[in-house]
C-alpha cells in the first residue's frame, strides 16, 4: 500500500542476526571480515557502514521482492535471478 510517498507492505523481510552470528562464530568469522569478502567476491562498492545498514535491515525491500516472487513460483531465488557484470568500473 502507498501512503503519499511511503510505501507500506504488509509483509518484511528480516536478518536473523542471531543465526547470522552463530554462523560467523562456527567460522571465525567477524562482520568486517564478511564485509570484505562480500565486496571482493561480488564487486561491490559499499561502504561497510553501509554494509552494517544492510544487516541492520534498514534496506531489506529488494531482498523482500525477490523472496516473495520466488515464493510464488515455489522456485529458489537462484532459479530466477542471477548475477550480472555491470558496465561500471
């Protein structure tokens, strides 16, 4: 639903911070250390303040979209999304 210019959905998407640190600790792993490799492997240009928003689910409606689209279609997100090269440098 939209509301002047703020979008209400009924439904979010959230970070399960706790499954995601139990998940860092089982690999030794600390945010920025995840942060760096998130931005290595996929090019990323985000700041790991930015990052941090991310798993502060400040900015989870892209996520939400792609959940619920996959969901419809009772296929992973990786059936029908994939990760492309942009033209930026």
């Amino acid at each position: 639903m939209q509301m002047g210019s703020i979008v209400r959905h009924k439904k979010d998407i959230k970070l399960n911070r706790q499954k995601l640190q139990e998940i860092l600790d089982s690999q030794k792993m600390e945010y920025i250390e995840l942060h760096q490799k998130v931005c290595t492997r996929y090019g990323l240009d985000l700041q790991y303040k930015g990052f941090m928003s991310l798993m502060s689910n400040k900015s989870s409606w892209k996520l939400l979209y792609a959940h619920a689209i996959s969901d419809v279609l009772n296929v992973k997100y990786t059936d029908i999304f994939e990760i492309v090269e942009t033209n930026k440098n």
